[in-house]
C-alpha cells in the first residue's frame, strides 16, 4: 500500500466530510508520487459520497489512474460504497468483491472490502466477518488490528438486533477487548455503552 493508512487518519474527519474533501484534494494536488495521489483522489471520492454527491464521486474516480493493487482496490472500495449509500447493495457488491480481488496481499484494504460485503450482504454476513477476521490472524501491524473492533462491533449489533443478547454481548467484550488494545479513545467508549445496552438488556 503507497499511502500509510496513518497519513490518511491525518487528513479525515468523518464527522466533517466538506472539510475532509478539502484537505484531501489539497493532499492530492501537493503530492508528486503518482500512485499516492490516485489513492488520495479516491478518497476525495469518499468524501463526496459521503456528502451524497455520488455523481460528482463517480467523475472522480473515472479519472483515477488505476496502475497499482492499492489503486485498484481503493477505486473499487469506493464504487461500492457509493451504491451503497445511494441505496443500492446489490450493485454495490461485484465492486466489493473486486476490491477484496484487487487487495491480495495488502490486509487492511482486504479487511476493509470484507467489512463492507458484510454490510451490503446482511445474510452472509457472519461468512464475511469471519474471513476478515481470517485475515487480521496474519497481521501485526496495530493499525490494522484496528479494525477487529469494527468488526465485532458490527457483527455485535446484528445478533443484538436478532435478540440474540448473549451472543451479541460475547462480540461487545471482543470488541471492548479490541478497542483498548488498538483503538481509539472514541471506539473504547462506544464499546463501553454497546456493553452497558446489551447487558441491560439481558
């Protein structure tokens, strides 16, 4: 992967994406690497479906030179996710699956495209959580490691909303355990509160 996934945590705000959007395209037109810049305009891409400005994402990534694995898996992440925010899954998912293709080898983008299959495909979603689970087994890298909370996190919620409370509240403390080993501030307390809601619940 060109881009470190710790550059990019730098440049986003999720709770801002107009100002994320901005510091991305500046990000992108200072950089002089070509394949760090096309992963930058992708998430420029992000930042506009995230506004809900899917055509304008759309145009953005039909630019994007596409010569790298990261790219290409990057490029496909992001079609996906603006299906899926547009409100169609189903097509969302052969970009998923092509982004989990694309990223052999490069485990954060492969976590990251299983994450969204689980989302876009509720039925499977168990099959896709456990393979990105899978692939975290052969990771060190904390960054990466990160993402068993989102993972757990998630797959706590559809058991909690299936009224499977004890099933759910085992995948809160993984994700609780998670969060204090390799997440941030933010993702320990909203473990704390999924805990306290599951546990009250039962």
């Amino acid at each position: 992967m060109t881009l470190a996934q710790t550059r990019l945590d730098e440049l986003w705000d999720f709770a801002d994406a107009p100002a994320s959007e901005r510091r991305l395209r500046e990000a992108a037109a200072q950089e002089t690497d070509a394949a760090t810049r096309a992963e930058l305009e992708t998430q420029v891409a992000r930042a506009l479906g995230l506004q809900e400005r899917f055509a304008e994402a759309d145009a953005v990534l039909d630019r994007v030179s596409i010569d790298e694995a990261a790219v290409a898996a990057r490029a496909a992440l992001e079609r996906g996710r603006l299906r899926n925010s547009a409100g169609d899954a189903e097509a969302a998912v052969p970009y998923f699956l092509a982004a989990v293709d694309a990223a052999s080898g490069i485990a954060f983008l492969q976590v990251d495209a299983l994450h969204m299959l689980a989302i876009a495909e509720p039925d499977q979603a168990e099959e896709w959580t456990a393979a990105a689970l899978a692939v975290l087994d052969g990771v060190d890298d904390p960054r990466t490691l990160r993402w068993r909370v989102s993972l757990h996190n998630n797959a706590g919620w559809r058991l909690f909303d299936a009224e499977r409370v004890a099933d759910a509240i085992s995948e809160f403390e993984r994700a609780w355990d998670a969060a204090t080993r390799w997440g941030t501030p933010q993702q320990v307390q909203w473990a704390d509160e999924a805990l306290a809601e599951a546990r009250a619940a039962l």
